[in-house]
C-alpha cells in the first residue's frame, strides 16, 4: 500500500513538472516575438464621389489618401517598441517628402490635400497616395517589412514602387545581404536568380536580355539590395523603369533558401528556416 502510494506521488509529480515546463516553453516563445496591430488611415478632400449626390465621375475633383501600417504594440525590449514605431512613422512621412513637409500623419494628409487644390484649381483630374506597410517576417532576431507606394498627381500613369525593411532585433540595426550570407557569395546568388528570372520570362540561357526588352548594365543580370526576408526563402524587387519599360511593371524574384543553402551562414539568422523540413 505504501509502495502504490508512493509512485502515485512520483506520478503526480512528474506529470505537473511535464505541463508545466511546457507552458513555460510556450510562453517564452510567446514573448520573444512581437505583437502588433493593423492601422487603417484614410482622408480626402476636394470634390470626391460619395460626398453628395451631384458629384459624378465626370465633375469630380478629389484627393485621398490611404495608409495601412503595422502599429507595434508589445516587444521584448521595452525601448524596442519605440524604435520600430518610429521608423515605421518616419518611413510613411519620408513617402510624399517632395510634395509636402509634415511632422506626423494628420498634417501629411491635410497638406496633400491642400497642395492638390492649390496644384490643380483650373485641371480636371485627381490626386491619389496609397501605403501598405505588411510584416513579411517576424521572428526573434529578424523583422521584414514590405512597403508598397503608389502615388498619382496627374500624368499618364501613377508611380508605383516596392521597397523593404530587415531590421536585426539584438542590435536594432537593418539587415544587409552581408549580414546574412558567407563572403564572395555575389556570383552564386546572382546565377541562382538569373536562373528564376529567365524562367519565369521564359527566356533560355543564352538568350540575349537587352534584346528581351530589358536594360541591365553590360547586358548582365545582377541583383539589386532591394530585398526582404521571408520563410520561403530571400524576396528581390526591381522596381518600376529599373530593368524594364513602365509597361513590365515591378520585378520579383523569390530564391528558396533550399536553392542558396551553400552561401547561409550556419550562424545567422537564415539556418533555422534551411533545417525545417518543407524546405529540405
């Protein structure tokens, strides 16, 4: 009866040890990474369709603007918070720096619209800026984020760019394809994407890129710094007239780690995502 009681007790134990120690592991992973909550920010001004029912597509004379951004709400580093919050809110006013000179949103939003009435009092046309800032990546060491622009005032057609932040967390410092990828890994990194490229155009091998309608230096592919980090794998964007006429758009190139896994440096941040099974 003693012995039955005592492995009872030995079970118990080990069993409250067992959940414990796993809801301990789930909430340290929990906290190392960071929460956040989409922002919504729209505002217009003008003559704009919805404002009354004698506004119509023909006479309307509008303005807006539109931003979505991520709004960091918990780090594991208080101060953490503060500084990506703010290299967020310098990046949405940095986007209409050539248009308007404005300290926070509001004011970005309200001198917009009042250059665009000023700018455009005799012309029929409208102004439009949109801004989606999304997290690609959130992990304990690294955060990404893409940045997407379009702006329109007036002209026949708008500018539309793609851009990206990597943001190291231990040190708060952004992230370089050097910070990431072993040295002299330039030459084996720009083939791994020519060969994406060329297959995604359905250009062969040795098929001439300048006369494929592209414009690269010395007629040679080559990467950009334009990149963003994902679970799949390194996100390249060559942006509008880059390589390309307008009509081509935005570039993206997407090389999996599975395909670089020989230029990762086995001690950065890129070697947890090579060991995970799916990208085997």
């Amino acid at each position: 009866m003693v012995i039955t009681q005592a492995y009872l007790i030995l079970f118990i134990v080990f069993i409250f040890t067992s959940v414990t120690s796993c809801d301990s592991s789930n909430t340290s992973t929990e906290n190392t990474l960071i929460s956040y909550e989409m922002v919504n920010f729209s505002r217009k001004g003008g003559k704009c369709l919805g404002d009354s029912s004698d506004i119509t597509v023909e006479n309307e004379h509008c303005a807006t603007i539109e931003i979505n951004y991520p709004e960091i709400e918990v780090t594991p580093v208080a101060d953490m918070r503060d500084k990506l919050n703010k290299r967020i809110q310098d990046n949405i006013l940095s986007s209409l720096a050539e248009e308007v000179d404005s300290q926070d949103i509001e004011q970005m939003a309200y001198q917009f619209i009042q250059e665009f009435k000023k700018e455009t009092e005799d012309l029929k046309t409208n102004w439009s800026f949109k801004k989606d800032i999304t997290v690609l990546l959130n992990t304990p060491q690294i955060i990404s984020f893409q940045i997407e622009d379009a702006l329109y005032t007036g002209g026949a057609h708008s500018d539309y760019s793609v851009n990206f932040i990597n943001i190291d967390l231990d040190i708060m410092k952004d992230v370089k394809l050097d910070d990431l990828l072993l040295p002299s890994y330039e030459a084996e990194l720009n083939l791994a994407g020519e060969k994406i490229f060329r297959k995604s155009y359905g250009l062969s091998p040795e098929q001439d890129l300048n006369k494929a309608g592209f414009s690269f230096e010395n007629n040679t592919f080559v990467l950009n710094d334009n990149f963003g980090i994902t679970e799949k794998g390194l996100l390249f964007y060559f942006n509008i007239y880059e390589i390309a006429p307008y009509a081509m758009g935005t570039i993206d190139i997407l090389i999996p780690y599975n395909q670089i896994q020989n230029l990762i440096d086995s001690t950065g941040p890129l070697v947890q995502f090579i060991t995970h099974d799916k990208f085997k």
